[in-house]
C-alpha cells in the first residue's frame, strides 16, 4: 500500500549529549566560515562589475562542472518519440513546411543571405536564424545533450528529462480533417508506457522528471467531451511530472511556462554583450509599433482596435500586418519594427501567449500588455512578476478602459517619465541573456551568463528538491 514516507521519530533525550558536540563542532565551523570570508573579501579599493548579465551560475564544486545544484540525466528515448518525427518536417503543419525551421538542431537556416542579415551587426550575424515558434522541444532537448549539468549516469542525476517530441506528435494531427482522437493520443501513451517501466521513474513515481514542449498547454488538454488537441496533460500517467512549456496553464501547479524561441542564438557571452549594446543604442524614431493581423471573424476583434489606435498615432506608430504567415516567413520585418520602437503593443494571440513578445524583448522594446495572464501568470522562472517589479520592464493598460474610450495607448505612453522609460529599457536589456536559447558548447555562454535552459536547470533542481515532499513509496 502506497503512503507519504515518514522516518521514525527519534528519543530526544538520548541525543543530549551528542547536541552538545554538535554544537561545539558547528560554533568552531562557523568560526572558520567567518575568517575565510574576511580573508578572500574583495579590498575597498577593488572595482566593481561593469555590467549585470542576469543571475550567475551555481559556484563550481568538485566535480569543477558549475553544477553544484544538481545534473540532468536525458533519457535516450526510442527514436519514434523524437527523431522519426524530425524526418516528416514536411508534413507536420497544415501551412507550411517546418524543414527549413527544423534545421541546425532545432535552430533553423541561419539568417546570413537573408533580408535579416541587413539589419544585424556584422558580428552577430551568425547569432541569427529562421526559428520557428513550435521548435522548442529539438532546440532544448540538443542543448541539454551538450550542456555541462547534463550526466549519463543516472544515479548521479538530481533531475530527468524526457526529450519527447509532444508538440510534433500531436500537431500533424490538429488540423487533419480525418485525424481521431486516438491518433492525436497514440504517441503519448505510447511515451508513458515506456517511461512508467523506467526504474527511475517508478522511483519518485515521476516527481523528479520533466518534458519540454513545444506547443501551448491548450493543445494537449482535450476535453473529456472531444473538440481540440490532443489529451497528453491530463492523462493520470502525467500527473507527477513537471511539463515546461511556452504558454502554462495557470492553474495548474505542474505547468511551468518558459521563452518562445526567437531568431537570436548567440554561442559566447561577448555575442550577447554585442547585441545588448546594440540594441540599447539603436534610434527608436516610433513611441510604439504593433506586429499581428487582425481577425475580422471575431467580434468586437481587439487586434483591430489596436490598428485604429497605431493609425490615430500617425508617425508615433509603426504597424506591420502579419496575415498569411508574413511575420512567420519575413521574421526581419518584426525585428526591424520593434528595434525601431520604444514601445510594443502585445495583446492575445490564438491564445494567451505570442512569441511575439520575447522577438520585442529581445529587440529591447518594452512591452505593453492588455491581458495579465499574457506574462505575469507565465513566466515566473524568467521575468519578475508582482505588483512591485511588473512595471520595471513592462506597461500594463486595462483593455476594458481602452475599449471604452477611457484612454489612449498614445496618451498612456507618452505620459510616461523619459527617465522612466531609459530605467525599463535597461532592465530590459540586462533580461536578454536568460530569454533566448544559446547555440553555446559544452561550457555554456561562459562568464557566468545564462541563457534559458541554464534558468530552467537552476529551477527543476530547486523543484526537485521541493517536491522530495511529495514522493510516494510502496
């Protein structure tokens, strides 16, 4: 019979005598503590760091990994779940071929001889390539095969990925008109059958485990009635592991919401330093500029109001209509709008969420946001959320007032301090680093810069240790 593991109390008066040295032996540790911290502490004449690059990683222990908190072990899946799915890129969206996007591990054709090149450093045009938004799962899934915390001993492991490709899986089927709910689930049971005969698995019954996915939550969340996507998150098999994904469900504690991937795959530190210069240095001739189509089947479409306010703007508004895939095909025209821009207008896409929003960040535009659960309730790993920090790096506009005519978005900006805004951009650009998926080695960014599977390492160690907790033992 299964039970939370309690470990037997112990007699508190046979442990007297052994508090005692205990004690004794910890005042004489902290004593030493205290004078090697005085000793190595830095001279008051000693210079500061020039510039912040986001949280540094754990101090090196002996194993001189830069892993102190823990490793990643990744399980070598049979290749049905992932690679076999890689070879069908051609039919795996209903609109257009992911082959060109699925290349490079994930990353996409890099963006040199491309209209984008034009408007990048020469250095960093390298950096850069045609990602698409639903390639996550190949692009974390390779960087955590070369990562330095990854390890292929699995005693040895803190944490336990598993590199199936859910969102490939259950997306080729979305959008057949033929498709059965068997056949959107087929791969995912499949991947649990497996996985749940793992003896690391069966140990912590899933809670020290996590997958990345490459679709929103929504889309494998199907109602017990039918309709849309696949059933993959509510399957009991599940219920355990952590799913990190590009828009969570916030009410559901296992969801962990991470960065759509953009365009931007630096392999150093200084490559990332290139690009925060220059994209706090850029001239930004517009107040704000809005990227989306509107959606004319919908009433009362707030895409469309978002228009009329940027046309009421005139030359303080940059607009760029995306119908028919023309942001997903000429990604350099969205990069070019928001490195123009002061401000970018993000409301909901399809859903909650748009990748949209990291391509602004990135670009060291600040966001405007009509919807709280469009960041605040997602991603909490890589932005700072809470009444206290929301207005560091972004606006927030109550779309309600908007609608009725309450206020303006080119009043509300421009009421805004000009050393206010200087303030958000630069806390925008320090985030950068930790928003994009490196093309970095072994070794990382390097200097102490991480990148956002660094970030998602850090927090599945810290949850593992959290939810230690909750195991289960028979």
């Amino acid at each position: 019979m299964a039970g939370m593991y309690r470990p037997d109390q112990a007699n508190p008066a046979a442990r007297r005598p052994r508090l005692v040295v205990i004690l004794l032996v910890a005042f004489f540790a902290l004593q030493l503590l205290v004078f090697r911290v005085f000793r190595g502490a830095p001279s008051p004449g000693a210079p500061a760091a020039a510039v912040s690059h986001g949280p540094v990683l754990p101090r090196r222990g002996a194993d001189d990994s830069g892993c102190g908190g823990g490793h990643v072990y990744v399980y070598d899946l049979p290749s049905v779940f992932n690679e076999d799915l890689l070879s069908q890129c051609d039919s795996l969206a209903p609109m257009y071929s992911l082959c060109p996007y699925l290349a490079n591990d994930g990353l996409g054709f890099p963006a040199k001889g491309t209209n984008l090149s034009g408007i990048l450093p020469a250095k960093l045009v390298g950096s850069w390539y045609s990602s698409d938004q639903f390639a996550l799962e190949h692009i974390v899934h390779r960087r955590l095969l070369s990562h330095r915390c990854r390890t292929t001993d699995p005693a040895r492991a803190t944490a336990f990925f598993v590199p199936f490709y859910a969102g490939l899986a259950v997306g080729r089927h979305l959008w057949a008109t033929n498709a059965t709910d068997a056949d959107r689930d087929k791969d995912c049971v499949a991947l649990l059958s497996w996985l749940h005969a793992q003896p690391y698995y069966k140990r912590s019954h899933g809670w020290d485990h996590f997958i990345a996915l490459g679709r929103i939550t929504w889309d494998f969340r199907r109602s017990p009635d039918g309709g849309w996507g696949g059933s993959f998150l509510i399957m009991p098999g599940l219920a355990n592991i952590t799913r990190l994904v590009i828009e969570r469900d916030p009410w559901d504690a296992m969801d962990i919401g991470i960065p759509y991937p953009t365009g931007f795959h630096p392999r150093t530190a200084d490559d990332v330093r290139v690009w925060q210069q220059y994209a706090a240095s850029r001239p930004r001739p517009k107040l704000f500029a809005f990227a989306g189509a509107p959606r004319s089947a919908i009433k009362g479409d707030f895409r469309a109001l978002l228009l009329e306010e940027c046309q009421a703007a005139g030359d303080a508004c940059g607009a760029l209509d995306c119908g028919e895939g023309k942001c997903i095909k000429q990604n350099e025209l969205v990069m070019q709008l928001f490195l123009g821009s002061r401000f970018c207008l993000q409301p909901r896409g399809d859903s909650f969420t748009r990748r949209s929003l990291f391509d602004c960040m990135v670009a060291g535009a600040v966001p405007v946001l009509f919807w709280r659960r469009s960041a605040y309730l997602q991603y909490a790993w890589y932005v700072q959320v809470g009444n206290d920090h929301e207005g560091e790096w972004s606006v927030f506009i109550d779309r309600d007032e908007l609608r009725a005519g309450n206020v303006t978005i080119r009043g509300v900006l421009a009421a805004i301090p000009e050393a206010q805004v200087q303030q958000m951009r630069k806390r925008l650009v320090e985030m950068i680093p930790k928003l994009i998926y490196s093309a970095a080695g072994k070794e990382g960014l390097g200097d102490g810069m991480m990148d956002a599977v660094d970030v998602m390492i850090n927090g599945m160690v810290r949850r593992v240790a959290e939810q230690r907790r909750s195991w289960r033992r028979v």
